[in-house]
C-alpha cells in the first residue's frame, strides 16, 4: 500500500508530480480559506504525512489525532507548530531545510512585489485602475490622479536584509536615492558599492523619506516598532511599504493615520491577523481607503519561486518514503524553536 500524503492548500503541480511518483495525494481544495486545526486533524487520521508551509497551524489535536503521522516543514521551524505536543505523541517533524537549502528566488520576488507597490503609489496606478473602470475618465491628462513618481525620490530601509538587497538595485534604476538603518552598518565601501548612504535609527528614515519599507525582521525587538509617534513623523505626502511582517506595526494606528492623511498611503502584504492566528483576515478598514494597496501575503508567488519551495518539501517526504533522508532533516530530536 502506498504512503498517503496530505496536502494543506493547492500548490503547484511540479511539487504534486514529486509526490504522485511514490504516494498517494491528497490536496486541501481551498483557496479561499486556510485549513482549521480541526480539518487538518481530520486529515492525519487517513494520512502518514502532512505536507505543510509555513503559515500552517500544526496543533496537539492534530498528533494526537494520529501519532504515527510525520510533518514535513518548508523551513526549520515554524511558530505555528506545537512542538512540545509533537514530542509527547511521538510525532515526526520533517524539515525540507536539510534536503535542500533555501534558494534566493523567494527573497527576490518579494523584493520586486516590494518595488512593485512604490511604482503603484508614486503613479497612483492601482487607484486610475479604478478610477477608470468607474467611468472617472473624461478628459485625457487629468489631474485627477497626479502622483510623486519615483525619479528623486527617497526611499528608506528600515533594515537591510536579503529582500532589501534585491530591491537596492531596482530602486537606483529608477533614479531614487536609497538609504537604511540596520543594527550592524555596512563597510563604508559596500555602502558605496551599493548606492545607499546610513541613517543611524529609524526615526530619521520616517522623517526624511518619501517612502519607508519595512524590511526588517520579526522578533521580539521589533514587535510593535512602528506605531502612532512613529508614523507621525513621517512626511504627509509619504507612503508606507510593509512587506516583512504584520505585527511590526500597531494596524489600527496605521489605520487611523491612513484616514486622517498623517500619511499619503500603503502598501501592505502583511497584517496583524495572520499566523500564529489561524484564520487570518484583513481589517475591513483597510478595505474603504483609496490610498491603500493590499496583498495577501503573496510576496514570493512567481511560479518558479513558489515552485521550487513546495518540490523541497516533496522531495522531503520521497527521500523519506525511500529510507534516504538525512537525520539532520528530523527535528522531533531537537529544541523545540
């Protein structure tokens, strides 16, 4: 009888074909919701594995729905994963990490999702999108919807990490002048290498810029780093990027300074309500502001990034099926992140 995998939400079919050659699959069909810890216990019960990413919440009802059931992660870890109930079933927990390490792709794309949305903002091309399907167009040249554009404009990085990397380039391509702040500040030559010049804290980013990106961590040192003081100091006529992490910022304060003008606009691909939360959700809010562009959390979608992540993991759970995965890849042995 052949292995039963269960997948969490539909993935590309590269990573499905790495599977149906040595299992049986089973996909969540959803795309409009994300699986319950309820819906995936039910799952492992006529599973061996569970095909996860890294949003997946993983609960002790899950093991204890079926103790024989092995996890395979996309990363090393996942704050969505109880660990410690993990261990008391017995549960493995698989990581694609030790199989095949991470490729740059995702950090890239993201990155361009990134630029993409100060291109959005500075030519207000997502509000004439709408403008124009509401029959707002009457006239060519309008100034209806006039934008800063780009050219000698600022952005600041708050952070400089391998997402903020990539975009350094595409923003000096399109004549902006770049600056960060980060804990650790670069060699003077790799600055000049690089085209970017250092602001010691943030608080100098968010009144100096044009545009501020989030391009920073998530950990306890930066939970909440941007809320009501913060915001008010950038410029009026300045938007805001985030594309690392929802709870870096107070939402209802950037809500509030969306609505009153504080700041010209958004672009956001996170929000506080996502996981560890397991039904995520975006505040209708956010929904009512023209000044706003949304995504969901689809910063690394290209076929070949999301691609070549979800095929790790499948090819985790072959090399697996055939006795070949390395102890590394086993992390029910280690301490729980």
């Amino acid at each position: 009888m052949r292995p039963r995998v269960f997948v969490v939400q539909p993935v590309p079919d590269v990573a499905i074909d790495i599977l149906r050659s040595v299992a049986d699959v089973e996909i969540y069909p959803y795309m409009d919701r994300q699986i319950s810890p309820g819906e995936l216990a039910s799952a492992a019960r006529r599973a061996d594995y569970i095909f996860a990413l890294h949003e997946t919440t993983v609960t002790e009802e899950v093991f204890a729905a079926n103790p024989s059931l092995k996890v395979v992660l996309a990363g090393r870890h996942s704050d969505t994963v109880d660990f410690d109930a993990a261990r008391r079933y017995g549960v493995s927990i698989l990581t694609a990490a030790a199989l095949a390490p991470a490729s740059l792709r995702v950090s890239r794309a993201t990155a361009d999702l990134a630029v993409g949305m100060i291109i959005d903002l500075a030519y207000r091309i997502s509000e004439a999108d709408r403008y124009t399907r509401c029959g707002g167009f009457r006239q060519e040249q309008t100034m209806a919807l006039m934008g800063i554009g780009c050219t000698e404009r600022t952005v600041g990085l708050i952070g400089l990490g391998k997402v903020a990397l990539f975009m350094v380039p595409r923003l000096r391509a399109l004549e902006m002048d770049v600056v960060y702040t980060k804990r650790s500040r670069l060699p003077i030559e790799e600055e000049s290498a690089l085209g970017v010049r250092w602001m010691p804290h943030h608080d100098d980013i968010l009144r100096t810029c044009d545009f501020v990106s989030l391009q920073c961590s998530y950990n306890p040192s930066t939970h909440l780093l941007i809320g009501e003081r913060e915001l008010g100091l950038m410029k009026p006529g300045a938007y805001f990027i985030n594309t690392a992490r929802g709870r870096i910022v107070d939402e209802p304060a950037l809500i509030k300074a969306l609505q009153q003008g504080t700041i010209a606009g958004a672009g956001l691909d996170v929000f506080w309500h996502e996981p560890p939360v397991s039904d995520p959700w975006v505040p209708p809010a956010f929904y009512k502001l023209d000044n706003v562009v949304l995504a969901p959390h689809n910063g690394g979608a290209t076929w070949d990034s999301r691609g070549e992540m979800t095929s790790r993991i499948a090819q985790t759970i072959v090399a697996d099926i055939k006795g070949e995965l390395p102890p590394s890849a086993r992390l029910e042995t280690s301490v729980a992140p």
